[in-house]
C-alpha cells in the first residue's frame, strides 16, 4: 500500500499516495513508472470501503393456468327418501312382522290388522253382486220378450218400456255392487300394513294389541331411503351473485365436473364424491343464504340424516388464474397481503396484492401480481425495496 510510501526527499505524501516530482531520476526504466502507476490505480481508485455485493434471491416466475374453484360449505344430510306407515283402515293390531332399524322392501308387511271384520264386509259385497248380477238376466229376458210382443201387437206399449227401464237399474245396480266388492277388497287388503318405500324403518311406536285407525295423526313407524343420501349446504345470497358476476363476463366459466366432496365432523374425509343436484331458487330471509344440494352415495350406512358435515363445491373455472407460493406472500401490520417481485432491472418491488382462497399451497391472487413477474420466495429477509439483488431459481438456491 502507499499508506508505507515516501517521497524521494523522505517527507511522506499528504494524500497517502506516492506522489512523483521533479526529483524522480530520469534514470529509472519505463518500468519503473509503469508500476509506479498501477500502484496508484490500486491504492485510488479500489472498491469503496464498506460497499456489499447485491444479496441472491430465490425467485419463481408466475404463469397463467386454469385454476378450478372451489368452496367449503357448512351442510346437513338428509334421507334421499322419507315415508311415514300410517293405517288406512282401523282395527287392532293382530301382529308386527318386522325388526326395527332393519332394512325393508317396498310393498314387505309390517303389521297385520284383525282383518276378520273386512272379510265379512268383503263377502257380502260379493253376494250382493251375485244377487244383482242373478237379477239383470232375469230384467234382460222380460225386456227382450215384451218388445218381440209388442212388434206382434200381443203386448202394451207401456209393458215393454217398464221392462226396458227394469233392465236398465239392474245394470245400474251390478255397476254399484262390483264398487262395492272393490272397496270391501281394498279395505281387506289394507289390514297387511306394508312398507311404501325400500330403506331403513325406525322404532315403532305401538305393538301387537294395540286399536289404530284410519288417518290418525300418529305414524306407526317411519322409513327413510339413505342410500344415496341428500346433502343440503348453504351458500350467501352474496356469494352466489359474486360468482354468477364472474360467469357473465367471462372471467369464469362453468366447472365441468359438478363433484361434491365431504369432509365429516370430526376432520375425516368422507371416501365418495357426490354430484351437485340443483341451487335452490330462492333465499331464505332469516339467513340471506340460498341452499345447494347434492346426492351422495352410502352404501355403507356412514352417513346419517342430520348430521353436519362441510362439502367442498367446485365453482367454476378461472381459465388464466395467477398462483402464488404461500412463503413469497407475507401481512404487513395492517393484515393486506404483501410481495417482493425483482423487476427486470434487478431491483427488489414491493407490491400490494388481493387474494382469493388458496389452492393446495399456493395463493390465487387477482390483483397485484401478473404473468411473468419474479416472485421472491426465498431470501427476502436479505432484499430491500429499492434495492438490487441478484436472482437465482428457487429451487437451486443454496
């Protein structure tokens, strides 16, 4: 260095550098000031003292993609089908002819009204008919004998058209009958209580002894079909307007799958996807909330009616969506979402952004970001705003 340096004359030099004056011999060799000027080079004109290099950052470069969204809802099961088993005609109950909370068929007995009354009713209704049934041929002759008469002139007019009109109310009369036997038949019939629907019967709530009648407002039982089962979930009137927004100018379009994917109450994922059935058309005052509904299956009986549960809907589809990795997006002490992107200068910016929900470990950001920015995800502890840094691929930082 210069700073150990004196000039010929002994006296040091007040800057720190070798100074050259008058008193260098001429007899020196071009070399000499050669190297008597890359000293100088050194000593003055070096890197400032303190001055760092740029920190190295880790980026990643964002690119568009279609982005499939989604939507956890709070929902409740409900049975695919429901049936209460009510008797249609009233007696004691003679025998129950199932197991409760087992599976039964459509059409199965379940109880067995004292049938002993309506099988009398029943044949008398069909003597009845027999009788009138006897009675009509009987009207039908005389009718057809006293018009053969008449055309002979042997009979009165009025003769022939009594026997007309007799024929004529025994018809009438087999008519009425025949409805006669037909309802004391469905009446027998409705003693066998049977299952209107295929599913899972409950507790019944009343046994072998007990009086039952035609239309009472207690249910003997109640049956309900929960495979497949309906899940009901609730939507904001808010969030279905935002959506179909969205749709309409294009910056959505329709999800082509309608998958429904649960996730129970206690955390597990429920292991079936269901399919999204219909919106509700209207809202619910007390909520503001609109109702979507999918059909589930449950083959295993996991699921029951009214049990809470969150499904997960696709929405639709952001066909050029922008995701950013979670660690390059930081809160400032406001709670907005920040980022650091390097601009094609290779200086550090801070941006501003608005997100939307997350997709795996990435957040969809609609503003603040756009396709081929340099998202600083690693090393941003070391990179300033205003500041240069150098950029290097996240995933080969050291």
């Amino acid at each position: 260095m210069c700073m150990g340096m004196r000039r010929l004359d002994g006296s040091r030099p007040q800057c720190g550098c070798l100074i050259l004056d008058g008193e260098v011999r001429r007899g020196r060799g071009a070399w000499a000031a050669l190297l008597t000027t890359a000293l100088l080079l050194v000593a003055c004109g070096g890197q400032r003292s303190g001055e760092r290099p740029p920190p190295t950052v880790g980026v990643v470069i964002l690119q568009p993609q279609a982005v499939t969204l989604t939507t956890e809802l709070p929902g409740r099961t409900s049975p695919y089908e429901i049936a209460d088993v009510r008797p249609q005609v009233g007696g004691i109950i003679q025998s129950r002819l199932f197991t409760e909370g087992s599976i039964v068929k459509a059409g199965q007995v379940l109880y067995q009204i004292e049938p002993a009354p309506f099988q009398a009713a029943y044949d008398q209704a069909r003597g009845q008919l027999a009788n009138a049934e006897a009675n009509l041929v009987d009207t039908k002759l005389k009718a057809d004998r006293l018009a053969g008469l008449v055309k002979l002139n042997s009979a009165a007019k009025q003769d022939a058209d009594d026997a007309e009109a007799a024929y004529k109310q025994a018809v009438a009369n087999v008519q009425q009958d025949k409805a006669a036997v037909e309802a004391a038949r469905i009446n027998l019939a409705w003693t066998k209580v049977t299952a209107p629907i295929t599913g899972k019967i409950g507790i019944s709530t009343v046994t072998k002894g007990a009086l039952v009648t035609a239309g009472q407002t207690t249910a003997l039982d109640t049956i309900q079909r929960l495979d497949p089962i309906y899940v009901d979930v609730t939507q904001s009137a808010a969030q279905v307007l935002a959506l179909r927004r969205q749709l309409a100018q294009g910056g959505l379009r329709p999800g082509a799958s309608a998958e429904v994917h649960l996730t129970l109450d206690d955390g597990s994922q429920y292991p079936l996807a269901g399919q999204l059935q219909f919106t509700d058309i209207t809202v619910d005052p007390t909520t503001d909330a609109v109702t979507l509904r999918a059909v589930v299956p449950n083959p295993s009986g996991l699921l029951l009616p009214g049990m809470f549960l969150r499904a997960t809907v696709i929405e639709g589809v952001n066909p050029s969506g922008v995701l950013a990795p979670q660690q390059g997006v930081t809160r400032d002490q406001k709670g907005d979402a920040t980022a650091l992107v390097l601009s094609p200068q290779g200086v550090v910016e801070l941006r501003r952004l608005t997100v939307g929900q997350t997709v795996g470990s990435r957040w969809l950001v609609t503003s603040g970001l756009a396709p081929g920015d340099r998202l600083i995800v690693e090393g941003a502890q070391s990179a300033q705003p205003g500041e240069k840094a150098r950029a290097m691929p996240a995933d080969n930082l050291q």
